[in-house]
C-alpha cells in the first residue's frame, strides 16, 4: 500500500518514525524540536513547528506530500504564503522544487523512516470487513487512552448539539425561555414526533403558556387545541370542555391551528402517543412552572430529575389520545423517557447556556447530569462492547454515539484518538 497525504501527516503530528538520523536530500541533518500543529485548513499542513537544520534554528511552517512534485500539482508555486516553508516532508522526492531551492528548503524523505507496523496497522483498519475497522483491536487499547477519547467525544458531541441551540436562539431573538421551552417540547415527542412538537412551539410560545400555568385544563386546552388534536366531534364531556377552552384562548390569542395529520401515531406505544405526551408536559409546568421560566435555576441533576417524575391524572390517568376510550395501560412518563429528555434537553441546552454567558459551572452540569443518567444501550454503543472506557454512563453512551457517527463509520482512523493508539502499536 502507498501511504495517503493523510497518513503522512497522522505520521509526523505523532512522531511516529524510525529511531533513524533524519537526514534531508542535501545531506544535512534534521532535528524537529516542535512539529508544529496540524492545520485543516487552507495553508500549510504544519504551522509554528520548530527544527534545526544542522546547527541553524528555524521557525515557521512544515508542508508534507506523497511526492515532492505534489507541490506544483496543488499550484503552491503561485502562492506566496508558501515561501515561509522551513520544511519540505514528502514520501518520495521525485522532483526538485525550484520555490525550495530559492527558499533554502530542506526535502525530507519518508519512505525509509516509516515503521512497518504503522503501515501494517494502518491496512488492516482500512481493508477490515468488519463493522467497526478496529472492531479486533479495541479489547487492548489502554483503558486511559479509551476514557480520555471518549470523553473528548461526549463533549465534542455537546458542541454539535449547541450549534443546532444556537439556531433556534437566533430565530427567537435570543430569549433563553423560548429556546429551552421549544427544545424542551421538541424532546417530549421523542423521535418520531419531535418535528411536530417543534413546530408546535413557533406556533404557541412560551409567554402565553406562563400565562395559564396556574390553571391545568387551559394548559392542555391550548397545547392540544393549538396541535389540532381537539379537532374531531367528541361525545366525552372533559374533552368538549377542552374545546371550549381551547375556542376561547385561540380567539383571545388569535392563535392558528396545526393540522393533527402532522402528528404520528402509527406503531407507537400508548404512552408515546402525541396526545397524551402533551398532557403531561401540561402537568409538568402546571407542577413547576419554574421549569420552562428559569431552568437555570435547576443547579443539580438531583433536581432536575426530581421535577420530571409527574403521574398522569385526571382524563389522562386512564386515557392516551383524546377520542374518550379508557386505557389500562402504564401512561406515566417512564424512567427511559426521563433518561432521554435530561440528555437532550437539559445537558445539551445547559452546555449551550454555560457557553453562551461564560457560566462554567452550568457547562459542568451538563457533564454532570451525563455522567448520572445510564448508559444507553443501542445499536451504535453495542458495537464498542469491548472497549475499555471506564464506568459506563451517558457521557460514555454519548461519546461512543458521536465515534460512531462521525469517525467509525467514515472510517476517520486517523483523527481518532483510538485509531492512533492502535496504528502505533506493535504488533
């Protein structure tokens, strides 16, 4: 196999070389002090690296290619910022650079220095048939190793989730309550209901369910009226006081009204039913309307899954969608449903907050409240089975969640944590 620019690179950030003098094409020794720090950008490969050149100090930037004449095929000839090179690494030097000889640039040549276990390492995770490139290899990465990365993964996760924040807070004028309020709602659909949830929080705000939470049967008259969901002709008394309700505030409010087909209902559990997943976050802000008014005054996981745990009452107590047939279903918010809604409402939307107002202690709580809720056992996490990471926990499920989306299955091998420690072992 002929290694990758990527390869190359992944080789010279780790130093991963054999014990040879490195010695340029010119005959002068080479001594890298500082190898610089990978850019991803447009630039050189390596910036602020440090080496010496025989008994001459130099600073600046490192470019690395398979063949030294990549230089001109990527046109570096015509752009100036290149001429600060203080090092040309390439695999095979096929070509004298007239730029390097003006500049006094040394060529380094790889393909002798180049361990053949990295190289070994590194077919095998690109040619692995298997799930997972590392799937045989992830039983002997060191434990510290595996912890140290996953974690870095979870928190990496927590930014990617901060962006999709970002958006809805910038839509909402940068009001915190309306943006925890509509992530909050989002996340009480679950999966497969979490669009029109979402939707639902553009079309009711926030500021007019702080108005009636005092009074339960508005709160489920305008969350479910404004859904659609209160649309059919009813014979059960509850619900067609519900609709008058709902005729009075969407007139006072001049709200408008979803269409109830946006809402799915097929293959899901009773509790999951949109329905009733909106009756109970009815009761959950009648409960403690602090929870969607000022969720930042929640400081512990304790708390904040304290307030969650809401049993369903009255027409609810006994019924999962609004159509007056009595259920003997459990309908209470479950514990896997408490689990989902502290991940993705409250971790994520504190990590944001924290961030936002440079508040730490709220960016520690969100790794708090990870490292509390269990680990989530899926399709994704099962495939990390034996990796060694340390006590499995949210924070664990949702780091291996993120390897999995965005490195194991691209198979990034060499901007994975994990993937380093395995290329650099010898086998």
């Amino acid at each position: 196999m002929n290694p990758n620019e990527d390869l190359l690179q992944f080789a010279w950030q780790y130093r991963i070389l054999k014990p040879l003098p490195l010695i340029s094409k010119s005959g002068k020794r080479i001594e890298v002090i500082k190898q610089g720090e990978l850019n991803r950008d447009a630039g050189a490969d390596f910036f602020n690296a440090k080496i010496k050149v025989d008994d001459v100090t130099l600073a600046g930037n490192i470019e690395i290619h398979v063949n030294s004449s990549d230089w001109l095929k990527h046109k570096h000839q015509e752009d100036k910022s290149y001429d600060n090179i203080i090092l040309h690494v390439v695999l095979n030097a096929d070509k004298s650079i007239p730029q390097n000889i003006n500049n006094n640039v040394e060529v380094l040549e790889l393909k002798e220095l180049l361990p053949d276990h990295f190289i070994e390492n590194y077919e095998k995770l690109i040619d692995s048939k298997t799930e997972l490139p590392c799937q045989n290899q992830l039983k002997d990465v060191d434990e510290l190793k595996g912890s140290s990365w996953i974690s870095r993964m979870a928190i990496e996760r927590l930014e990617t989730k901060m962006e999709s924040i970002e958006k809805l807070f910038s839509n909402f004028n940068n009001d915190f309550t309306q943006t925890f309020y509509a992530v909050l709602l989002k996340n009480f659909g679950f999966k497969v209901n979490a669009l029109p949830f979402e939707l639902l929080a553009n079309y009711l705000t926030v500021n007019i369910l702080l108005k009636h939470t005092h009074d339960l049967k508005q709160l489920e008259a305008l969350l479910l009226g404004t859904a659609g969901l209160l649309d059919d002709q009813f014979d059960d008394k509850y619900l067609r006081n519900l609709q008058s309700e709902y005729e009075f505030l969407k007139n006072k409010y001049k709200l408008s009204t979803l269409k109830k087909e946006i809402f799915k209902h097929s293959r899901l559990r009773p509790a999951n039913f949109p329905g009733l997943r909106l009756a109970q976050f009815a009761q959950l802000i009648h409960k403690d309307p602090k929870l969607i008014s000022e969720p930042q005054s929640y400081v512990s996981f304790a708390s904040i899954k304290k307030v969650l745990h809401v049993e369903p009452i009255g027409y609810w107590k006994d019924h999962y969608k609004a159509d007056g047939k009595k259920s003997a279903f459990d309908l209470r918010l479950g514990e896997d449903s408490i689990q989902n809604i502290l991940i993705n409402t409250f971790s994520y939307f504190f990590f944001f907050y924290g961030k936002k107002l440079n508040k730490e202690h709220y960016q520690d709580l969100a790794l708090e409240i990870l490292e509390q809720v269990k680990f989530e056992s899926n399709l994704k996490t099962k495939h990390y089975t034996s990796l060694n990471c340390g006590r499995r926990s949210g924070l664990v499920s949702q780091g291996l969640i993120n390897l999995n989306d965005n490195y194991c299955s691209k198979k990034g091998c060499l901007n994975c944590g994990i993937g380093a420690s395995i290329l650099q072992t010898k086998t």
